[in-house]
C-alpha cells in the first residue's frame, strides 16, 4: 500500500465482551487515579486540620478515621463502577451490532503512517 492510499474496510461487528472488558479496565484505571488524587487531598486537609486546631492529636484521630471511611468506600465504589462499565459495554456493544444488522455498517478509512 502506497503511503497516500487509504484501506477502506466496513465495521459490521463489535465485540460485547471485549468492549465491557475496555470499557471495566478503563473505569478501573481512571478510577485508581481519582483514588490517588482524593487521597492525596484529603491528606492534605488532614494536615491543615491540625495546624489549625488547637487539638492536633484529637484533630489527627479523626482525620484517620474520615480517611480510612473515604479509602473503603472509594474502594468499594471503584470495583462497584468497574463491574457497571463491564455490564454497561456488554449492552452497548450488544446493542450497536442490532442496530449495524438492520442499518447496515460503519464505513472506515484507514490511512499507512509510513512507520
């Protein structure tokens, strides 16, 4: 193939699994991301809490007990999310490829990068 010319090709199918399977890992990465960053932030209001207070023991027992509830609960809701995208896709898919039989497929180009 020639670096100009296109492959043209037809999307007639997609696969339900594997679309629930990107879409879960992918909720699942973002998921981990945002669970970094929350915790880094709530660390950091953890820290300003007792600078603040004039009880920085007191003030440190509940900012670990506020983390560990927010770690558990964003654990729980990163798995609940991840099985929903899994499910969610599963359908889309599903659904997609009823829509492509009756409405025919998707016309694709794709195009040689040279590399």
């Amino acid at each position: 193939m020639e670096s100009g010319d296109f492959l043209k090709v037809t999307l007639t199918h997609i696969g339900a699994f594997a679309l629930g399977r990107l879409l879960a890992v992918w909720s699942f990465v973002l998921g981990i991301i945002m669970l970094i960053v929350g915790s880094m932030l709530l660390l950091l209001l953890m820290i300003l809490g007792m600078a603040t207070s004039e009880n920085p023991v007191d003030a440190f027992g509940g900012g670990v007990i506020g983390f560990i509830i927010f770690f558990v609960v964003a654990v729980i809701a990163l798995v609940v999310n991840s099985i929903a995208a899994f499910i969610f896709g599963m359908i889309a898919a599903t659904v997609y490829n009823i829509i492509l039989g009756i409405g025919g497929g998707i016309d694709l180009d794709f195009r040689d990068r040279g590399g």
